[in-house]
C-alpha cells in the first residue's frame, strides 16, 4: 500500500506542476492591431445544423477589429441549414452559402467540408469553427495577431465548454483538463517536433500561405480529429503551430446528454490518445494520478496505507481540476466529479481502441468511415 500511495502521489504532483506552469503560459492572446491587407474568412461546416447556425452566425457577423467574410458549407443537410444562411446572405454582403460537392472517397466529412471551405475562401487568414461554437466580437482579430505576431502557421484554442446536463459535466471538461494539465506547453513553443501537436478543432486559425503549402486539409483528407492531425502536419513540415487559452474567446455546448458526448468522444480519440503505445501510458498516469488516491481513501483511513500520501495526492488532483475549472469558468460539479470524470474518459479510450482493433467502423452524422 505504501509503494502504490507513492506512485499516487508522485503521478498527482507530476499532472500538479504541469497544469500550474500550463496555466501561466496558455494565455489568452492580447490585443493587438492585426497587419494592414488581413481578411479572416471565418469558415463553418455545416450538416443538419438548424439548431445552431442561426446562432453561429449571429456571433460571427458581430467579428470586430478585422474584416472579415463569412463562408458556410451545407454540407448535404436534410434540415433548414441552407434556408436560414441564405436569409443572413440576402441581408449581410459578408456571408456567403456554399453547397458541398458529393464526399469522394478517401474523405471524411467534416475535413472535405473544410478544405472546400478553404477553396471558397478569399482570406488571408482562415478561421475554422464548428456551427456550435459562438464567437466573442474580438477572437478573428485576436487569433489573427497573435498568428502574425508570433509568425505562426496556426493558432487553435478551447473554447469555454457550456454543459448542461449530468452527462455533459461528467465528460466534457476533461478536453480542458488533458490541455491544460498534461500538454507541455513550453515544449511546444520552443520545438516544432510533430509529437508536440495540439489543437482543437473547434477553433482553428491558419495563415493561408503556410495552410496551401502544405496541402491544407487534404493533407489529412481521412483523418477524422482534423484539430490535432492538422496541427502535426504543420509541425512535419517545421512550421510552428500554438495553443492558447480560448475561453474568452469563443463558447461552444458540444454535446446535450452523456450518449452523444460517448458517441462524440469515441469516433475520433484513437487519432488522439486511443493507440496500443499511448493508452497504457495515459492509463498510469490519469488512473495513477486522479483514480488511485481515491480508491486507497479507505485503506488510509483505517491505517493501512499512508494517511498524508494519499490525501496528498487527493488534495493534488482536486487542486488542478479546481484550478482549471475556474480559469476556463466550467461547472464547478466537475471539480467533486473528476475521479469519475477520469474513469469515463479512459473507458471511452479503451472502448475506441477496442473498435479499432476489431475493424468496427467510425461514424458520425449518418457516415460510416471504414475501420483502420
């Protein structure tokens, strides 16, 4: 008991100095007037989004700081998409409705929506968001200096995560916690090695000239995390790619209930986290660091394992998740959550990699991709 309180402890504070040193380096970008001739082209795929475009482009048209133009890609909706971006066409010269060709083969869904948005695109800048997310008045000019300033290929960041429901706050906040509390940010900064690749998806800026260059999104035309895999094929071809903190930036409700996060998070994690070298590795350290403290409570406090180990350990992890759920103003129900959260976010990994290794498909929004 006492060599497993160790390594509670250990894997604890090692996840504690790196979110503490995380958070003072990932930043929000600031203020700064973005180069004469720069046009964002603020670019949303969109399939069988009602629910969410009219809101999307609401936020995106109120872009202050730059000029801008918006491009929507209907992307074979069944719903009232395309009618209701053709309404903010008629009355806003800034928006454009684009309609997807047919999805060739070799594709996945969103990443052609992408690169068709990139090639309807007249912008310097390109701004990649999901029809979810609501941007804040200053995030295009933001992210479009900070790419100047720091002569970056890409700059992506989290936005806010508005949940709702149990099974929002059970899962949702752990993209924020992976990011802030295990991504080395400063070796991102300082090396351009392909392994130091963050991003998400969510909210992605690239400077056109780098993005052509290397292909752009068909350069990861069957990758489904197009965030992450975007950002280390930028990094291959030694152009700098960063993430900043995104919470004042942009908002976004992802999911609405536990089944569509599970099924939301599982499509695409074995790009991320879910391989056979990774996900023994995340294993320890998330279960180590954040599970295993907990599960030894107990046996601490009836003297069968060390009592200031263990609830250090404990204090450790709550400390972090309390920390990051405060800067990125997510519920305050994840902090009490979070060995939970943990245990959720390595089954759905497992469950992932589980499905690849048996040839199961990936699907999303009525496609099916075949297995790796």
């Amino acid at each position: 008991m006492t060599l497993l309180a160790t390594i509670a402890f250990w894997l604890a504070a090692f996840a504690a100095v790196m979110g503490a040193m995380n958070l003072l380096l990932m930043r929000t970008p600031r203020n700064r007037a973005v180069a004469d001739g720069t046009l964002v082209s603020i670019l949303i795929p969109a399939r069988n989004e009602e629910a969410n475009i009219r809101t999307a482009l609401e936020s995106a048209v109120s872009s202050l700081g730059v000029p801008i133009e918006i491009v929507v890609m209907d992307d074979g909706s069944t719903d009232a998409t395309a009618a209701i971006v053709a309404e903010f066409a008629a009355r806003d010269p800034r928006v454009r409705l684009e309609q997807a060709p047919s999805l060739p083969a070799g594709w996945t869904g969103k990443v052609h929506a992408c690169q068709r948005l990139a090639d309807a695109a007249r912008g310097t800048h390109l701004l990649f968001i999901d029809a979810d997310v609501r941007l804040s008045p200053d995030c295009a000019a933001s992210l479009a200096a900070h790419v100047q300033a720091k002569g970056l290929a890409m700059a992506s960041g989290v936005p806010r995560q508005i949940t709702r429901s149990f099974g929002e706050i059970l899962t949702v906040p752990m993209i924020n916690f992976l990011m802030l509390g295990y991504l080395p940010v400063l070796g991102m900064r300082l090396s351009p090695l392909p392994g130091f690749g963050a991003a998400c998806g969510q909210l992605v800026m690239v400077e056109r000239g780098a993005y052509d260059a290397i292909g752009g999104h068909g350069a990861i035309r069957d990758r489904l995390h197009d965030g992450i895999q975007l950002a280390r094929r930028f990094r291959s071809e030694g152009r700098m790619t960063d993430v900043v903190a995104g919470h004042d930036l942009a908002s976004c409700r992802m999911y609405r209930d536990f089944d569509e996060a599970w099924d939301g998070f599982i499509k695409n994690a074995h790009e991320g986290m879910a391989t056979p070298a990774q996900l023994p590795v995340w294993t320890v350290l998330l279960g180590g660091g954040h599970v295993l403290p907990f599960l030894l409570a107990p046996f601490a406090l009836f003297g069968l394992a060390p009592a200031t180990t263990v609830f250090g350990a404990i204090a450790l992890s709550l400390a972090l998740r309390a920390a990051i759920t405060l800067r990125t103003r997510e519920s305050l129900l994840a902090i009490p959550l979070h060995p939970f959260s943990v245990v959720v976010a390595l089954a759905i990994q497992w469950s992932s990699l589980m499905r690849a290794r048996r040839g199961r498909p990936a699907g999303w929004k009525g496609r099916v991709y075949p297995a790796e």
